[in-house]
C-alpha cells in the first residue's frame, strides 16, 4: 500500500510540475515570418492597365490573342451554383453531368455577366485588328450558344 501511495505521488507531482519544467526550455528555432510591407519590397507588383497595354503594342502588327471564358472574361459563377443546385448538390458531379453541359452551354450564359476589364481588352484587340480567340475546357454540347453570347456581349462581329 504504502509503495502504491509513493507511486501516485510521484506520477502526480510529475503531472502537475511538467508544464513548468518545459516552460523553462525555449521553443525549437522557427522561422521567421513576413509582413506584408516586407513582401512589398522584395517583390514589387506592377500593376498594368489597358491603356499601358495599349501603348505598349503601338507599332505593332496585329497579333492573336486568347481569352479564357469562365470567370475571367465572363463571370459566369451564377451558372455553375444553379448547376450544382439542380443536377448534384453537396458535390461537384454536376461538372461531369452532360446534362448541365448542355443547359450551360445552351443559354445559362445569359446570366453571365461580362467583366468590365475584359470588354476593355478585347474592344482594344479589335480596335488594333487583332484576331480574337476565346479558350475554354467546357465540353461541346449540340445547340450551344455560348460564340452567340459572347459575340454579343463583347459586340464582335467576326469570330
């Protein structure tokens, strides 16, 4: 009993002086961070505008240029939520779905709202005659009408 009584002792006084005897030891060596005035400097951004662009191709022939779709020329996001709501909610299967390819593709860009730096490029690309390519990974779906949509909302009258 008595030998039973030491050994409680001796577990509990090591239990409750343990956190102080490692307080009393410093951490491991980490490294340092940084802020972000520090990342500022070792990395400065140039923003570029459309006029920069712009002055940046003067005398130049005209070239190629390609655009993504999805959320870069179009935010198109609004299309991928209703997507998801109706063919998988809780999952991403919808993007495997023909069935969504074909509504997306067929129309659902309508609700696509084209952003406002992009119809400032791509009206700058057709002004400098430049011959405009719109990329994306969507499947092909019959009776798309995404080359309609986008003819339209980035008035091109050639593509």
């Amino acid at each position: 009993m008595m030998k039973k009584a030491l050994l409680s002792s001796l577990v509990l006084s090591a239990t409750l002086l343990s956190p102080f005897t490692n307080a009393s030891t410093p951490p491991p060596a980490v490294q340092a961070g940084v802020t972000s005035a520090e990342l500022m400097q070792r990395a400065a951004v140039q923003w570029v505008s459309v006029d920069s662009i712009r002055d940046s191709l003067k005398g130049m022939p005209p070239m190629a240029v390609g655009f993504d779709i999805d959320d870069t020329v179009l935010y198109s996001t609004p299309g991928f939520v209703k997507g998801k709501a109706e063919f998988s909610p809780g999952s991403n299967d919808y993007l495997n779905n023909p069935s969504f390819w074909a509504k997306m593709n067929g129309g659902w860009d309508e609700f696509s709202v084209p952003k406002r730096v992009a119809k400032e490029l791509i009206k700058m690309h057709r002004e400098r005659g430049d011959t405009i390519y719109f990329v994306t990974a969507r499947p092909y779906s019959k009776g798309e009408k995404v080359t309609e949509i986008i003819q339209k909302k980035f008035h091109i009258t050639n593509m």
